[in-house]
C-alpha cells in the first residue's frame, strides 16, 4: 500500500491529489488548490513550498510525483512554471520523499489511455477511477491524475521485476 501525492504545478494555482494505492484498487484520501492569488514571484514561490510542505505533513505521502514542465509559447511562462516545480520538489526532497516526474503525454496516457486526451477527458476518467461523487476541478484533477500515473508506473515496474525474477529462476534451474 502506497500514499502518492500528486502536483499540478502552477504561479497561481497549485493542484494536489493525495491517493492509496494497492495493487489495482485505488482510495481517494484529498485533492484541491493551493491559492496563491496576486503577490510578487518570490513570495508566490515560497507559498507554493509552505503549501506543499503542509500537504507532505498532513498525508506523509511513500511518494510525490509531478507534471514536467513542457516548452509553452511563451518562454517566460515556461520559466516560471519551471520556478513553481522547483518550490513543491524541493518542498518534498526536505521531507527525504521519492519524487517522479512525468510528462503531461504520459499522465493522459496512464488515466485516460490517449496522450493527447483532453482535459475534460482526464477529469472524467479520475472521477471514475476514483468512484468521485463528483467532478474535480481541473488543477486537483490534473494532480490526482499524476498520482494515477505515479500509481500505474510503479505497478508495471513490480510486474516486470516479478516476470525478471522468474526468468532468473528458470536460468537457474
């Protein structure tokens, strides 16, 4: 059983997903937004650290994982968002948690089985994976799908330890 929390970075808004895993079975513990709102960068930057420092003691997550930054229209929004994930890993390596990094393609890919599925797409299908009442907003959504990812990634690297294990055992024989 793992606890995996999710990151949806962002100057602004900050998703978070906080799930249980074991084995295919999935328990939804929290997700939401850490509300940065309207001051300058510096102090957005150590909000999002404080916010995820929070969440790391609140859940005391096995495992953190986050979106990785993809090359936007606009350098300086790039930057930015790459100064946000840099706040909430940081925030997580102090705590000595393992953080995973996975691209925006393979996150769609993992909850939604299209890399290109779009946001609407993902919402739904955390909702369904997760039995949600009801639709989580796309920041939160977006992070508990990386927690799914996170999940899902981890899952096919036990099945293909176990596969490696067997062979081994065969050659031995």
């Amino acid at each position: 059983m793992a606890t995996i929390l999710g990151i949806d970075p962002g100057s602004r808004f900050t998703g978070y997903g906080v799930i249980v895993h074991q084995g295919s079975k999935f328990q939804y513990l929290g997700s939401g937004c850490i509300k940065i709102g309207e001051f300058d960068f510096p102090t957005r930057l150590k909000m999002i650290y404080q916010g995820v420092t929070q969440l790391v003691e609140q859940f005391q997550p096995d495992s953190f994982s986050i979106e990785q930054v993809f090359m936007a229209h606009n350098p300086d929004s790039a930057l930015k968002l790459g100064q946000a994930r840099g706040a909430a890993i940081v925030a997580a390596a102090m705590q000595d948690i393992a953080v995973h990094e996975y691209s925006a393609r393979q996150v769609k890919q993992a909850v939604v089985g299209n890399g290109g599925a779009k946001k609407e797409q993902v919402q739904e299908m955390v909702k369904r994976i997760l039995k949600l009442p009801g639709t989580p907003q796309a920041d939160a959504a977006d992070a508990l799908a990386i927690a799914i990812c996170h999940a899902h990634s981890e899952q096919s690297l036990i099945r293909l330890a176990g596969s490696a294990t067997k062979t081994v055992r065969r050659r031995l024989r």
